[in-house]
C-alpha cells in the first residue's frame, strides 16, 4: 500500500492562525500586572526584574572597572567604593541570578509537566512582591543616612557590626535580604507541590524534562539552605540593635559562627544558582543536536547528587581560618566535582554524532559550557588547602567566581531567552543579531576575566579600590576594564533584537524549534491556562513523539497506540486519519520508495546504541488507556 509519511505539525492540531494576536491571556493594564495571579505574567515579572537588576549590577561593575584601570583614586573615594562593589555582589547574586531561576520556574514549569497554573497561585504573587520590594529597599541604601552597606555581599562581622557600620543602609541590607529569602522559600514551596501534585496523566517524574527536574531539586535546596541565611541575618540585626552577642566575640560571641552559617547557605547557594542554568542548557543541547539527551537518568542522579553533596562543602571557603578541618571539607569539595563532571560529559554526549545546528541558542549554550569548565577547573583548584592558603581573597577567586556564577549564568541566560522567546511572543528574535551579540560577549567576558586569574596569583588583593602602581597590576587591570567594556556593550545587538522583534506581528507558531518538551505542545504565546489539550506522554519527549508518529521507529513505545485509543475522543485527531485508518501501515516495509528520514530522524536512531532510549513503561493510575479530549 502507498501511503505518503510526514511530520506533523502541531499547529495542525491547535490551529493556530498565522499572526494571530490574542495577548493570550496576559494583562492589558498596569492594574492587571499589579494584581496578577497568572504563572506566566509573574514569570515574566521575574524575569523583567530581575535583568532590570542585572543592568544595575552591570553599572555598578562598569564602576569597579573604571576605578581599578589605573592606580590611584579616579572615580569614587575608598568609602563608596566598598558600597558599590558590596550592592554589585549582592545585586548580582540576590537580586539577579536566583530570582532569573525562579522566573523560569513560574512560567515554564507548568508548560512543561501540562498544569494549568502553579499550586498556590495568591501565594506566587506574594513572593514576587517580596522580591520586588526587597531589592528596592536595598537599592534605597544609596540614598540613606551613611549610604548603603559596605561590608561585603557576605557581611562578614565585626564589619558589619554596628560599631564598624552604623549607617541604616546596613539595616536595610539585612532587610532586603530577608525579604527576598522569604520570597525564595515560598517559591520553592510552591514548585514542590505543583511539581508533586500536579503533573498531567502520563507525566511520571522519570518523564519530566530535565529543566523540571532541576528547578524541582533546587526548590529542596532552597528550602534547606535560605532559612540559615534569614535565621544568622535575624541575629546579626539583634547584635546591632538590640545589643545581644552572638557575634561579638568581646562578649562571648564568634565571628566564625557567622562564616558557618553564611557559607551553610551560600555554597548550596552556588548550585541554587547553577542547577536552573543546567536545566536551560540540557533543553537547548538537544534540540539543536537533533539527538535525545543522553544519560537522561544519569543527569537526573548528577543533580541530586550535587544537592547532596552541596551542603558539606561550605568551610572549603573558610580554610584560611584554621577553624575547619582541612582533609574532610577538600576531599567532600573535590567530590562535587565527579556529579558536575557526570553532567558535562552528557551535554558532550548528546551533541556527539548529532546533526548540529547553531542558531543563537546552541551559540550560548556551547558559550556557557565552555566558561563552566574554566570555571569547574579552577573550582577544583581552590578545593587544595594549599593553593587556597595562597590564593584566598585574591583576584583569582574574584575570577573563578565570575565564571562559575557570572559567565554561566549569563550565557545560559541567554541560551534560554533566544530558545524560549518565541514561545513566549510569538516571534523570533534576530539571529543575526543574536550572533553579534554571542560573539561580543563572549569576547567580552573573557577579556575581563581570564587576566584576573593572573592578577590573583600575582598577589593583587580583592575589594581594593587601589593598587601599588606595579607595571604587571597596570596593564592587566587595564586590560580587565577594556574587556568590561566590551561585556557592557554586548547587551546592545539583544536590546536592538528585542525591539525589532516587537515591530513584526507574532509569525513563528507553536513548535518554531521542532523541539521535545510539553510547552511546545501549546500556542505561542500560551492561552490563559496553558492547554485546551495534550498528546499522550509516553516518553521524556511528547511534542517529539507527536512530530513522528507517521515513523514508529523512532518515537517512543506505546505512543501509536494511544493515539488509537484517543481517535474516536478528539476531533485533533483529522491529520492523523490517513494513520489510523490503516494501522498496520506502520509495519510495512518500503522497498526503494521509503522517503529518506530528515536529519534528526538519522541523528535519533542512534540513541539506542547510546543506551540514552527512553523506557516508555506504563503507569495505569497515571497513565489511563482512553483519555478526553482535553487530553488529562
């Protein structure tokens, strides 16, 4: 029997009108953005947020460049510049990194398991609120009494006792800082029990998206490791307004408990970061590799073993203290980097023989791997007692810092926003300017960074706002502050992307990627709440096994059988008809006349000698044989 086999498409099946512009159930109206309880407005709002943060973080940064090109006092004087380099860090990491995870989490997380929206929808736009209000009130430092707090984003006592910062900015610091913790634990609660209880028919958490997966165990880490930072803040304030003593050590307190508790949440704190950006990371490879993750339950174990492992590395950053004992926390440092290495290895086996394709996403995505491994390598370099005792406090860790929570951040960043922008407008942003931007920043970036690990072994201290005018010092400070420049000016071509894209009506459809996961299985921009209906989930990878239904070789098991047993229930059914109507067609086989399978179909069929083929299995509470037509 001649029987034509093709792809489908899924605007077949949501019938999406080419340019159709509904707002999709957005707000219209400032008051609507204030009031909101939709995931996907206040994802937006995280996001929107928190790069609005990282431009400040960024100014602030250009500050810090501009000040240490040459000797001397140029800029700011040595008070200002201990508050600009502290609300930088603090920016960056508060205010900017860990909230940009959140806004993932908000808008994408539904999309990717079928929910309709997050569990506590009232409670989700009360932790936007604390965000939003918190890093205000750090930012407000600026204008108070003494300026804002100058100790250092990890607020190290006696420096940040009132004796040494009286000013209110420290006090509004701490309360920043509290509020936006809140608002991170109540955002963790949140994706736990929309993660745990909501997930549609068929989605098994071994069918979860990896992305899901991370921002799942990253919620359990949050939940451990911010009510630390919020119960040492609340004593630090009590030292300094109500005359307790837990850090005094005049009095009986320790300076060291503080360094515990603070690095108890800030080396978790790292991978809260990094987990979210692993995520973004293992979706785009994928897509853009033609190929299944490979070691999807092997990615899965890596990062709930980089959770576990991340609280009992804190003291690798107090060992110059003589406080903490050497061999333990450097051999439990050196062992996070066996997970961490498990993940890279799989981001290289999933391109390996694949059909590779570099749009803009994959540019970041292959730009964030290649800043994560210098990073990693200095990670582990840092983790040697020895090297540490020369290295602390110095421009070398100020540059394994960046790398590790800055350039992967960013790059990843930005893999996410070029690979997810046309799921959220409708419309593509410019891969011309896409490119011009991947190149310049990571020109940029590495400009301003790598020299600095030079500058940390020659001695250079950090948080300094000056420096003996030694030739060595001059130049590659210089040449640092030139690379920042050009890291500054890399946000130019996106920012002329965005608006560019806004000038063309939404065009793209539903699925412009030919990508795997559940959100590419709804309209561009999603409708209000998210799914009128679902294909069967028999796999990691629906949309994918939806796309080739017509090759039963290649999607998951079971898949054809389930759209049988949905084709008398759902009228989306018709551009599968010519299908069902002969089904043992899938079992012919072709001499001579077989179409040849497109490039991703050839990189796909190798997934079985990679031992990556996702076991379809079958849950019958989950996973029910007939299911209506709004697929849940």
């Amino acid at each position: 029997m001649d029987h034509e086999r093709r792809l489908v498409s899924i605007d077949e099946f949501l019938a999406v009108e080419e340019g159709h512009d509904t707002h999709h159930g957005l707000p219209r109206t400032v008051m609507g953005w204030l009031t909101t309880t939709d995931h996907k407005a206040l994802g937006i709002a995280y996001i929107v947020t928190s790069m609005i943060f990282l431009l400040v973080g960024g100014a602030l940064a250009a500050v810090i460049r501009v000040e240490l090109a040459q000797p001397g006092i140029q800029l700011v004087d040595q008070a200002t510049y201990n508050s600009v380099f502290t609300i930088h860090g603090s920016v960056m990491v508060y205010l900017f990194a860990v909230p940009f995870g959140f806004g993932l989490a908000n808008y994408l997380v539904p999309l990717q398991i079928g929910a309709p929206d997050l569990a506590f929808p009232r409670l989700n736009a009360f932790s936007y609120w604390l965000y939003a209000i918190g890093g205000a009130v750090m930012l407000l430092g600026f204008v108070a009494d003494g300026g804002a707090a100058s100790f250092g984003w990890f607020a190290y006592p006696p420096l940040s006792g009132a004796q040494a910062s009286p000013e209110v900015g420290a006090d509004m610091w701490i309360v920043s800082i509290i509020l936006t913790g809140t608002s991170g634990t109540l955002t963790a609660v949140n994706v736990i029990a929309t993660v745990t209880m909501m997930r549609t028919p068929g989605m098994t958490l071994f069918r979860m998206p990896i992305l899901t997966w991370n921002l799942f165990i990253t919620s359990f880490m949050v939940l451990l490791a911010f009510p630390v930072l919020s119960g040492a803040l609340l004593m630090l304030e009590a030292d300094r307004q109500f005359g307790t003593h837990f850090y005094d050590p005049v009095s009986g307190g320790s300076p060291i408990l503080w360094q515990h508790l603070f690095w108890f949440f800030g080396h978790p704190e790292v991978y809260i970061v990094a987990l979210p950006f692993f995520g973004v990371v293992t979706e785009v490879l994928p897509v853009f590799s033609r190929r299944p993750v490979f070691g999807y339950k092997g990615l899965v174990l890596a990062t709930l073993a980089i959770g576990a492992l991340s609280t009992s590395v804190w003291a690798h950053h107090m060992f110059v203290t003589g406080e903490v004992v050497l061999p333990f926390f450097a051999a439990t440092s050196a062992l996070i980097a066996v997970p961490t290495g498990v993940k890279v290895f799989n981001w290289i086996g999933t391109m390996w023989n694949g059909s590779l394709s570099f749009e803009a996403p994959m540019k970041f995505a292959l730009g964030f791997l290649v800043t994560f491994v210098i990073g990693g390598v200095t990670g582990v370099m840092l983790a040697s007692p020895t090297l540490d005792f020369h290295l602390s406090d110095s421009y070398f860790v100020v540059a394994h810092f960046h790398y590790v929570m800055g350039g992967t951040v960013i790059f990843a960043m930005f893999a996410g926003i070029y690979f997810w922008w046309p799921k959220v407008t409708g419309r593509l942003l410019s891969e011309r300017l896409g490119s011009l931007h991947f190149w310049s920043l990571l020109i940029g970036f590495n400009v301003t960074f790598f020299v600095q690990h030079v500058l940390g072994r020659d001695g250079m201290p950090r948080r300094v706002a000056d420096y003996r005018p030694i030739e060595r010092f001059e130049v590659l400070n210089l040449i640092s502050s030139i690379g920042s420049a050009i890291l500054f000016a890399s946000t130019i071509p996106f920012l002329i992307a965005v608006v560019a894209s806004f000038r063309r009506p939404p065009s793209v459809g539903a699925d412009p990627w030919h990508a795997n996961s559940l959100e590419w299985a709804t309209s561009s921009p999603p409708a209000e709440h998210n799914f009128s209906w679902l294909p069967p989930i028999r796999s990691e990878r629906p949309v994918f096994d939806l796309r080739w239904i017509n090759y039963s070789e290649i999607g998951a098991a079971e898949t054809v059988d389930a759209w049988m047993a949905r084709q008398e229930h759902d009228e989306r059914w018709l551009p599968l008809h010519q299908f069902s109507k002969d089904p043992e067609v899938e079992e012919e086989k072709h001499d001579g006349d077989e179409p040849a399978l497109p490039d991703e179909a050839t990189a796909e069929g190798q997934a079985d000698s990679d031992g990556d083929r996702a076991e379809p299995g079958h849950d019958a509470d989950r996973d029910p044989p007939l299911q209506g037509g709004d697929g849940r």
